[in-house]
C-alpha cells in the first residue's frame, strides 16, 4: 500500500502524483496543509516522519521515502512499467540533468518557505517577491529550453513522458500562476500542453486535488 502526503499547490508533490498516475498506482492520499495551522508540514506527527517538514512523502510496506526525484525513481525501479527513464546511460543522464535543473536550481529559489523568508525576516514586499520569482523561473526554463534535444519530439525526450516531464509541467503551472513570461520558451510551452492533455497530467493538476477547495 502506498500513502502519498501531499499538498495540492506543492509542485514537488505534483510530479509524483503525475508518476504514480504514470504507473498506475493506486494510493491513498492524505493533505499536508502548508499555510492552514501555521503549517501543517511542522506538526510534530509529520516532522516525525519528515524531519524536513516538506512535502511530498511517500509511505510504503517497507518505510518512508522523502524527496520528490528520489520517490519518483524508486516507483520507477519498483514498478518499471512504463519507464520513466528510459534509454541508454547516455539518454537516461540527459533526462535526469533536465529533472535536476528544474527540482535542483529552479524551484529551490522560489519555495514557499525561501518566499516567505524573502517577506518575512529579509524584508520585502510582495512585488519583490514575485519579482524574484519571475527572474529565476524565467531563467532556468530558458535554460531546460535550451537542454531539450535538437530533434523535436511530443515530450521532452521522446514520445512518452519521462521523468522530465513530471519535473516540467508541475513548474510551468507555478510560472504561469506568478505570470511568468514564456513567449520565448516555445518548445516547452508545446510539450506542457502535450503532457496536460494526458489523463495521468490532468488528474495530478493542483485543481483536481481534493485539498483545493
């Protein structure tokens, strides 16, 4: 049985909702709430299974997994069908460096928590805020832009999703809700749109979660 712990906006939580639906795994999902109760991610029940107090974490028959990448490649060692990183080694690197780029360089810098430390403690006034966010979004999808391989292809690295593509979408919903500018990100626009089109995307969409209302 797996238990996903989860937030409806929390883009980390989202890619592994697409990799579950991916697999088609059935789970049971249980809402950690990141603003209600002054987190619910601090509670001492949720700290003692992530002392991290993030989100998403995975509950297994054999234990915890935290960490968004390191959930999705154990559902994709447990569960190889179908393949979220396919290929040779040489395929297999390129789409994990994509994934990196964005759960490693991007969303870091525009967390909640690094958000509300910029309004909090630092200082800054919401419009410097989004300003912040809207400069590191925008570069790093340039760059995930520029890291698509030359030959164009329904998804970012082929005809199915990978583990790119559960990294991707769930940003570019963040980008587009802080109105990001992705005019000059032509390519990743389109294969978003490809993504979202499949049940396993739209059915992990922050709107479709039962914790959004």
């Amino acid at each position: 049985m797996l238990k996903l712990h989860s937030y409806f906006r929390s883009s980390a939580a989202y890619r592994v909702r697409i990799a579950l639906n991916l697999k088609g795994l059935a789970h049971e999902s249980a809402s950690v709430h990141l603003i209600k109760d002054g987190g619910q991610q601090n509670s001492p029940a949720y700290r003692a299974l992530n002392p991290q107090a993030l989100v998403p974490t995975l509950e297994t028959d054999g234990g915890v997994i935290t960490q968004s990448l390191a959930i999705i490649e154990y559902l994709d060692e447990t569960h190889p069908k179908p393949p979220l990183l396919p290929g040779d080694a040489l395929q297999r690197a390129r789409i994990r460096a994509f994934a990196l780029a964005i759960a490693c360089d991007i969303h870091p810098l525009n967390n909640l928590r690094v958000l509300n430390y910029l309004k909090g403690p630092m200082g800054k006034d919401q419009a410097a805020a989004d300003t912040w966010y809207r400069h590191w979004v925008e570069t790093g999808l340039a760059a995930c832009e520029a890291l698509l391989p030359a030959t164009t292809s329904r998804f970012c690295f082929g005809d199915q999703p990978t583990l790119a593509d559960c990294c991707l979408v769930p940003q570019v919903s963040n980008a587009r809700r802080l109105k990001c500018d992705l005019s000059k990100l032509p390519r990743l626009v389109a294969i978003d749109e490809a993504c979202r089109a499949l049940p396993p995307f739209a059915q992990a969409a922050p709107e479709a979660q039962p914790d959004a209302a």
